[in-house]
C-alpha cells in the first residue's frame, strides 16, 4: 500500500511539474509573444505619432521600458505584464543576445525619429524605412525568439508525451513489483498455508510449510507447523499404540487360531468366556456351545475335576500367578485324552479371570512311551548298535554289541571300530564307505570283522549320520547284526538258483549269465569263443524203462564226463532234462573245438554202471563260434539248437557245425508251416485210405485214413515233412479234428451204402492227446450226429504217447476208450520199452511195425519175433495187424503164425474215397 501510495504521489508531482512546465514556457511564448507585437507596436506608434501628432500616445520610455522588463524576465526570470516567467533555457542565449541588439538598435532609431518628430513635426522617408527597417529586423528576431520557444515548446511537450509514457512504464513496472511482492510475501504464503490446510485435512500430518517471514503470515505458518508437528506426533502415538494393539492382537490370533493348543478364558465365575476353534475340534462342541455359560470343569473328565477346580480358585483368588499341570481332559462324546494345562491369572473388564492354553499331550505320552520303549529296545535288541562321534571314536554302544563282538563298554568307548577289523577289507572299501557317508550320510552294507575271541562273522552294518543345526556332523550311528549263517544260507541258495541240484553244474540261469558276461569279453577284447548244444540220445528210454533214480544217475555220471573232457577256464552246465551246454573259451581254431566234442562224443557213448543196470547212451552236439554265428546268446543258442538238430538227423552220435544252410532249413520250416496254415484255410488236404483185410478171407474190412496235402506251388507235400512241422506248431490239433471230420463223413456213407460193419483207423498224435485243445466231447457228438457206433471208430496211437503220456493225455485216451473207440497201437515193437506199456490202457489192436515185415521170410529171424508178438497179443486178447505186407510169402507166413489183419500194397496201396468205393463195389459188399 506505501508503494502504491509513493507511487500515485510520484505521478502527481510529476504531473504538476510538468504542468508547471508547460505554464512556464506558455508564460515564455506568451510573453515572446507580446515581445513581438511590442516591438510591431513601438514601430506603429512611432508611424502614427509622426502622422498625427498631438495625439495621447504613450511615452517611448514606457514601451522600452516594457519590453526591456519583458526581455530581462525572459533573460533572468521575472514578472512582466502578469506573466510569471522563468529564465528560458540557456539554449536561447544567443537568440536573446540578437534580440537584445536588434533592441538597441530599433531603441537607437526610434529614439532618431521621436527625437526628429519632436523637433520637426515629422520624419523623413529615410527615417521611416530605418523604423519599419529596425522594426522588421526586431519582430525577426522576436519572431524567431518565439519559433524557436514554440518549437521548443514543441520538443517539451514531446518528451513530456514520452516521459508519461516513462512514467507509464514505470508504474506498470513498479505495480508488477509491487504484484510479485504481494505474491512473494502475501499469496504464495496463503496459498502454501492453504495447501498444507488440505493435507491436514485429508490425514496428512507430515506436511510442513516453508515460509520464514517474520509477519503475520509468517506467525501464523509457525503456528501451522506447530499444530502440524503435535497432531502427528499424537497420532504417531495413537498408531504407535494401535499397533502394539494390533500386534499384540494378531500375536494372539495367531496364537489362537493355531492346530495345536486350545486357548481359552475363564471368568471369575469359572464358566467360558473365550475358546478358539481348537479347543473346539479337541472337546468335540462348537465355540458357540463353549462361551454359554460352560462350566469350565466340564472340559475335563470327573476324575479330574477336583484339582482343576482347586487349580482356577488359586489363580483367581490371587493365590497363584499362574501355573502348569498335566490332567485328563473329556470329549464330548465321552472319550478322555491326556493334556497339559498351562494358566495364567488376569483382569477382564474390572473383574479377575484366566487365560489359558490346553494341548493334547496324547500323542507326545505316546512317544514318551515309545521312547521308553525304544531305550528298552536300545538295551535289549539283539541287533547291535554303536554310536561314533565324526571322526569314528565310540561314544556308546548297547549290550547286543557286547553280545556280537565280544567286547565290553569299558573296552571299546573312546577306541576306534578298527579293533574289530578283520584285514579283508582294502582302503578303497573303507574310502568308498566314507565317500559314501559325506555325500548323503549313510552307508549298508556286509562287512567282516573280528570278534573278540579271534573268531571272523559277517555283519550286516548300516551307518546313519546325525548332524548338528549348523550342518556340521554330530555323530555317527551304527546298526548292525551277525549275518554269518544268513549269509551262508544265501549261498547255499544262490547256489541252487544258479546250480542244477542233480549234477552241481551250473543251471539255465547261471549259463545264461556267464555267456552274456562271455560275449562282452570277447567282445571287448575280440576273442572267439564255442557254444556247443548237447543232447542226450535213448536217455527217455533209460528214464522210463528203468526209472528215475536210475536217470538221475546217469545224468550225475554225464556231468561228470563232461567235466572231464574240458578245460578248466570252459563251462559245463546243464539246461534242464537232458540238454547240456559247453561254452568252449579261447579257441584258437576249430581243430581244438573239434578235438573237445570227439572226447566228449567218446566218453558219453562209454556204457554206465548205474545202481543196477548198465545202460549205453550217446550223445549229438550242435556247434557255433562267436562271432561268426551270432553276436548275441539268444542267437547263439539257437544255431546250436539247429546244429545239434541237424547231428540227430545224421544218425546221433555225431556232432555237426551250425551253417546258413541249417538257417535257411529253419526258414523253409517256417514257410512250410505258414503254406500249412493256409492250406488248412483253403482246404488244400484231402484223405487217402489203404484197406485193411482180414487175413482168413483176404475181404477188406477196415481202412486207415491217411492225410495228404497237395499244395499248388510244391505239388504233392510227404506226410514226414509237414505231420512234424504240425505238431511242433500245435496245428496238429485242427489238421487232426479236419482228418476225424472227413473220415467219419466218409464213413457213415460207407456203413450206409455197402458194409455195415465197416470202420476205420484214424492216427493220432501225442501232441493231440497232449493237448488241452482237443475237445473229445465234440468228436462223440460227431459220432453220434452221424449215427455211426464208437466201435467203428479206432484210434491209433504210437508208443511214444505211452512214454510220454501224461495226466491230460490219460483223461482223453480214457474218455474215448469209455464211449467205446478201439484204440490200436501203432509201429509195435520199434519203442524201448513198449511191452511194459501195454497194460496201462485197454490195447484192442497191435500194429506189427513194417520193419519187422518188409524183410520177412522162411528164413528170416523175424519170422519167430512177430510170431511171438502175435501170441503174446492175442494171450492178452488182442488183436494184431501187420503192416508193410508186400508179398505172398509174408501174408502166408503171418496167416500161419496167426495173424489177424494184414495191410500192404500186397493187398492195396493207399487210394482215394472214390476208388475204395469201387474196391466194396467189387467185392459185394452192398447191403
């Protein structure tokens, strides 16, 4: 306000000396003005006095007068005619000095002329042209004078125009200082005051303004900051206060929202008043069950409540501050659990109460139990344990390790487990244990150690480590017991798991380990190395004709006759029955492999002196070198396998070296059985028959079927390659229920047609009796759909489904043989020991083997075997047949020894369904 208040002062003054200016060279100009017109006025006066004389003129000395007043005013200030003047500027001295010469010469002619006027009544042309002359030259001058002062007028007023605009600018200038000072001193401090106003209102205490000016602003802002800095604080207090509430608040939340303890209050009347969901799930009731007016002794069980009665009275009375105890506690549903109580006294809105926390301590009785338990284990367990700090000094042990070792606490604390050490055991064993114990802190495993007594054991030992909260190791724990005869047991097992128990050779298993850790050696260290497959020839017979006891020794009597003929780095085991393997090591050329299967063919042919026989056996041996028959055991074997096959095939006795071409054999046996299967899907087998006729009247009475099989790329297939193949496929079972489908078929027609009596032979194979396949429930059906008898039906069977018959084989023959089937017994006389057979079944017909016919005659030793065959059949009420009759001579030789039927190309070869229709046509045997 003083600014604003100098300010419009300033202006004024400066308004009213510039007015005073401008009067003062108005008064100047003015009073130039008048100069000029005096000068005029003198002249004219002069003029008109010497025109007419005698008028009232003024005196001369009066308008010089006049005017000198006026240009003294003018020259040094002064007042003339009225007009206050101030001295003019210095600027127009000489102006003023020109003037004032003009003057005095304009005074110098006027005074001529007055003086002439004065002395002659009138003035000359002469003195009249000097006056308007002088004149002239004074109003020059005074009108320059005055040009000059209006000019200058001229220049005042502009820059007083100029100076107000100054002035304007100024003003604006100082009313801008004066805003930015009202804005520095006064608004901005109202504004910060005013913000920090709208902080504190919203909640913001911290807010502190920075004005430092000592006015009134500034007080107040002082004040603000003060009230600022104690609102904060009190709330800092507040929130300082709230928290310790909160945490103390969250604390027991959290310590009351916990799974394990039950946390509760009790009012000074002994009833709940607080219980978390703990102590809820723990009693079996609800919180809201337990804060009604439950009586507090209700949380445990009645025995009980006499001392926890006796224990809230304390507290609340003021007897005891708190306290710890342990009770029964009752669950709703009546069940009691143990608990440990811990209670502390308080003032609950004015009144004393209990806080307090209950933990079911069930589980930890439990433990302790168990841990008593475990001490009592610890003392009286018979396994052995021992507890090392970390560098293998013992700290404890327990009886069942003085009971082991033999050594006393007294003996072993403080020592070191090397006491013990037996010396069987190298550094890297106990490098490798300890390694082991700082990579994951245990170790088992067996190791032998000493008694004290001297005696060595094996002990079972597993070390745990115990380590510290830091990490660091705080002991070791051992556990061990004496697996001296366990262990011993274990090898006695392991050896018969890997041992045959009959011949002590290693078995199918341990063969089969050796030769795939012998193929990784020799294929590591590129060595060659013999498998050799063994088979024992005629052992069945042995076996069935003299009993096991007796194989079993001839087996223990091979073993060792193998052992015999080998080296001792090659391996001798036993696959199972009477395969053997020999895995022939370093071989350094066939020649030596050679050499080792003639000893061995040798000495197994040599006869054996068993229990009480003596029997004579051979053997045939399949032979494969690694790598060059297979770089795998499982084909290794296989070739062996074909090998040894194929040594059979030569007449046994014999061994023989796997080639390709027993492969491409195997893989013309597999395509064999897979043309027989389709044939057998495309019908591409038909039935041949061959008569059988009774030897008295030479009339066909019966017939055998006889399977054929014409495939279209090999033509006519012989039986012997495909029945084989049949039965070690197992299709043997279709292919015989296709030759009973056919035959029975054909049969029927034939009862019905031309012999009512008619029946027909049908060979059966083992397999097929074997095998749980073969539905003879069906084939009876057949039988009785086609309303053929039983009777009419013979089944013939080798010797070899006697030897190998077995329960499955029984049960079939037996149901056939019951429904009324013939059976006959096929190539009679060819098995070991079919004689002793031929009670086992109820036998209808023999079948003498063509061997023991082709070659008879008067002469012939066979003549008497097939008759006392013929008579010790028909002893035993059976009929006989005689097969391969080819001549005259042998069907007369067999009529007279007795012989039933006879079949041969004597009589007829094998023929088709059609042409042994002709052979019944031809022979009448029309119905």
């Amino acid at each position: 306000m003083v600014l604003v208040a100098l300010l419009a002062l300033g202006n004024v003054v400066t308004l009213q000396a510039m007015l005073r200016r401008f009067d003062d060279i108005g008064a100047t100009v003015n009073l130039a003005g008048k100069m000029r017109m005096l000068s005029q006025r003198i002249a004219l006066e002069a003029l008109a006095e010497n025109l007419a004389q005698g008028g009232n003129w003024p005196e001369v000395q009066e308008r010089y007068a006049s005017f000198t007043e006026s240009y003294t005013a003018l020259r040094q200030g002064g007042i003339a005619y009225g007009l206050a003047v101030r001295p003019v500027d210095p600027l127009f001295t000489p102006t003023l000095d020109q003037l004032h010469h003009a003057w005095q010469h304009f005074q110098t002619v006027v005074n001529a002329a007055h003086a002439t006027i004065h002395a002659q009544n009138n003035l000359s042309r002469i003195q009249v042209l000097e006056i308007m002359a002088a004149s002239d030259d004074l109003w020059a001058h005074s009108e320059n004078l005055l040009n000059q002062l209006v000019e200058f007028s001229g220049q005042v007023q502009q820059r007083a125009l100029w100076a107000s605009f100054l002035l304007f600018g100024i003003d604006i200038f100082v009313l801008l200082i004066g805003f930015f000072i009202i804005q520095l001193r006064v608004l901005r401090p109202v504004q910060e005051i005013s913000a920090q106003c709208a902080e504190m209102i919203v909640g913001n205490y911290s807010i502190r303004n920075k004005i430092t000016a000592s006015d009134e602003l500034g007080q107040l802002a002082a004040v603000l900051n003060q009230a600022a800095e104690q609102i904060e604080k009190l709330l800092l207090d507040i929130a300082t206060e709230r928290s310790a509430v909160a945490q103390m608040q969250a604390m027991f939340n959290g310590l009351a929202e916990n799974d394990v303890a039950g946390i509760y209050m009790i009012s000074s009347e002994m009833k709940l008043i607080y219980a978390n969901d703990q102590l809820a799930t723990m009693l079996g009731y609800s919180k809201e069950d337990l804060t009604s007016n439950f009586e507090a002794v209700r949380m445990f069980a009645p025995k009980s409540g006499v001392l926890v009665r006796a224990k809230i009275l304390d507290r609340l009375e003021g007897r005891a501050h708190s306290t710890r105890y342990e009770t029964i506690a009752a669950h709703a549903n009546g069940t009691t659990f143990d608990v440990e109580i811990f209670g502390t006294s308080m003032m609950y809105q004015g009144q004393p109460a209990i806080i307090g926390m209950l933990i079911d301590i069930s589980a930890r009785k439990r433990t302790e139990d168990s841990m008593r338990r475990a001490a009592l284990v610890y003392q009286h367990t018979s396994e052995a344990m021992v507890v090392t700090d970390p560098n293998g000094v013992v700290l404890d042990i327990n009886p069942a390790f003085t009971t082991i070792t033999g050594y006393r606490a007294d003996e072993i604390i403080g020592r070191r487990l090397n006491i013990i050490s037996s010396g069987r055991h190298d550094r890297d064993f106990y490098k490798t244990m300890w390694d082991a114990l700082k990579k994951s802190g245990t170790w088992s495993g067996d190791i032998y150690n000493i008694r004290k007594n001297g005696e060595e054991y094996i002990e079972r030992l597993t070390i745990t480590t115990s380590f510290n909260t830091d990490g660091s190791i705080n002991s070791h724990i051992g556990l061990f017991t004496d697996v001296t005869k366990l262990r011993q047991r274990e090898a006695v097992i392991w050896r018969q798991a890997h041992f045959d128990n009959l011949t002590q050779l290693p078995n199918r298993q341990m063969f089969q380990e050796s030769l795939l850790s012998t193929i990784e050696f020799s294929r590591r260290e590129q060595k060659i190395f013999a498998l050799v497959f063994l088979d024992l020839d005629f052992f069945k017979e042995v076996n069935d004709t003299f009993g096991h006891d007796e194989g079993d020794e001839l087996l223990r009597q091979v073993a060792s006759r193998l052992q015999s003929c080998v080296r001792s780095t090659d391996l001798v085991a036993r696959l199972g029955g009477d395969e053997f393997v020999l895995i022939l090591h370093n071989t350094k050329s066939r020649e030596d492999i050679f050499s080792i299967c003639k000893k061995v063919l040798e000495n197994i042919s040599k006869p054996y002196n068993l229990t009480n026989n003596i029997v004579n056996i051979s053997v045939s041996a399949g032979i494969t070198f690694y790598p060059e028959d297979g770089q795998d055991g499982r084909t290794l074997l296989k070739h062996a396998d074909l090998a040894m096959y194929a040594a059979k095939d030569k007449g046994r006795n014999q061994f023989a070296v796997f080639d390709i071409e027993m492969e491409q054999e195997a893989q013309s046996r597999r395509m064999l059985l897979r043309d027989l299967q389709k044939g057998l899907d495309k019908k591409e087998f038909l039935l041949y028959y061959q008569p059988i006729v009774a030897m008295q009247t030479g009339k066909i009475v019966k017939a055998e079927a006889l399977i054929r099989w014409d495939q279209p790329l090999r033509g006519r297939v012989n039986p012997g390659d495909f029945i084989p193949l049949a039965e070690e496929s197992g299709m043997i079972v279709p292919l015989g229920n296709w030759i009973f489908n056919e035959a029975m078929q054909q049969l029927a027609v034939w009862r019905t047609q031309y012999k009512s009596d008619f029946s027909i032979s049908v060979n059966v194979s083992p397999v097929q009796l074997l095998s749980t396949d073969l539905d003879c429930k069906q084939w009876l059906e057949k039988l009785a759909q086609l309303k053929i008898p039983s009777q009419a039906l013979v089944i013939e069977i080798t010797e070899r489904m006697l030897l190998e018959s077995d329960k499955i084989s029984d049960e079939n023959i037996n149901t056939l043989q019951t429904a009324g089937i013939e059976l006959a017994l096929d190539d009679f006389g060819t098995g070991y020991s079919s004689l002793s057979y031929l009670k086992r079944f109820d036998i209808n017909y023999i079948k003498i083997d063509r061997s023991f016919v082709c070659n008879l005659h008067r002469a012939s030793e066979d003549v008497a075997l097939c008759q006392a065959i013929i008579v010790m059949a028909h002893q035993l009420g059976i009929q006989v047949v005689a097969e391969g009759v080819e001549t005259q001579e042998q069907h007369s030789i067999l009529l007279e020894a007795g012989c039933d039927f006879g079949q041969g190309y004597w009589y007829c070869k094998p023929i088709t369904a059609a042409e042994m229709t002709q052979r019944l046509v031809q022979e009448n045997l029309k119905i």
